[in-house]
C-alpha cells in the first residue's frame, strides 16, 4: 500500500515537473476568471443573497471548514440549510449514520426549498469563487473535504491535500452525487496523476451542461 502511495506521489510531482509553463498558465487564469465571473455574476450573486434571506434570514453565506495542507480553510457557500440543520442531523441516528458513510444525503430534510434548488442548479458554489481571489481554491480541481471526510482517501491525504481544491473537477463531470465515495477518491487521484491545462478546460467547457442538465445534483 505505502509502494502505491509513493507511486501517485512520484507520478503527481513528475507532471507538475512536466508541466512548469501549464502551471504557471493556471496559477495566473485562476484568479482572472474568478473575478471576469464574478463581475459578470454580480446580479446572480445580489438575487440569490436576497432570496436566502427572505426565505431563512441570515447569514446568507455558508462557511464550510475545510481540509487544505497547512491546516484550514473556510469555502464559501450560499446557505442551503435550515438555521437548526445541525440539531436536526443530530436528532435522527438513521440519517446520521448515512451521512458519515457518504458526508452526503440523497433526500436531505435540513434544506430549505430554495436550498434544494441552489444544491440542484450548483448555484450555491458562487460563492466559492472569492476562494479562488484569496488564492484556496482553484477554478478546476479535486473535491474540497473536512477533515472528517479526508479519512476516507486513505494512503491518498497527502497527495490530496498537495493540490488545491476546485470549485468544479473530474469527478463533478463524470457523476458527481451518483457515484460511490471510493470512486470518488479513484476519481480525484487520477484528476491529479493526470493533470493538463488541456483536462481543465475539458472540464471548464462540459460543466455549463452538466449543471444545466442537473446531472447527479442533490
């Protein structure tokens, strides 16, 4: 198992070698597209912060502490949840124990009915992209996790954490919610193994569709 672990290391540091120019390329876009988005977004951003809070008060914006290699960092969100979404997970040992299988639940009672269409339509990842300004997150990437979450890659933390998370990725466009958390994880190394700034705008180019057409989104 340790072999295989050095293996995606040694591959994942030979094409970030392979590839000075296309990182460089990426570092630089990154923040460029992020912001050319969000002025282009801006009345989305003002529509959806105002429907969140006539539906639910406030806060608007979601922090979701998540996993980054020197420690920690908070992804914006739009709030999809009710304000007592913890009590409610908490109270219900059923949904409980499906949600520390998969961090994620197919019929989730905490959302509210504009969350469940913000969830749906990917709408409430907008946010996300002050992440990519601030320099935490990247535009194409693998998932963002907590802490908790990151046992579930195994021998594969630190790889994953040696990368930043994207706001869309491989395993957004090959399945998202329908597939299994292991194939996630299979997903998200060969995203890193694999790396090209060709595979990024692949998957910058079939993300508009995917979200249009709700594919997996729950």
């Amino acid at each position: 198992m340790a072999s295989d672990a050095n293996q995606l290391a040694n591959c994942s540091q030979g094409a970030a070698r392979n590839h000075p120019v296309q990182r460089l390329l990426k570092t630089c876009l990154d923040p460029v597209g992020a912001g050319l988005l969000i002025i282009f977004l801006s009345p989305v951003f003002v529509l959806v912060g105002a429907l969140v809070a006539l539906e639910s008060g406030w806060p608007v914006i979601y922090r979701r502490r998540v996993a980054e290699m020197s420690g920690e960092f908070d992804a914006f969100k739009f709030r999809t949840m009710r304000p007592d979404a913890d009590a409610v997970l908490a109270s219900d040992l059923v949904l409980k124990a499906e949600f520390e299988q998969n961090f994620k639940l197919k019929k989730d009672p905490r959302l509210t009915r504009l969350g469940a269409f913000l969830r749906r339509s990917s709408l409430d990842e907008l946010p996300q992209l002050f992440n990519v300004l601030k320099g935490q997150m990247s535009l194409v990437g693998p998932r963002m996790v907590t802490r908790p979450e990151l046992e579930k890659y195994g021998q594969h933390k630190e790889l994953l954490l040696a990368v930043k998370p994207g706001i869309t990725g491989y395993w957004q466009v090959h399945g998202r919610q329908e597939v299994r958390y292991d194939e996630r994880v299979r997903m998200d190394m060969y995203y890193i193994q694999n790396w090209s700034l060709v595979m990024d705008l692949r998957i910058l180019i079939k993300t508009p569709l995917k979200v249009l057409r709700k594919e997996g989104a729950y």
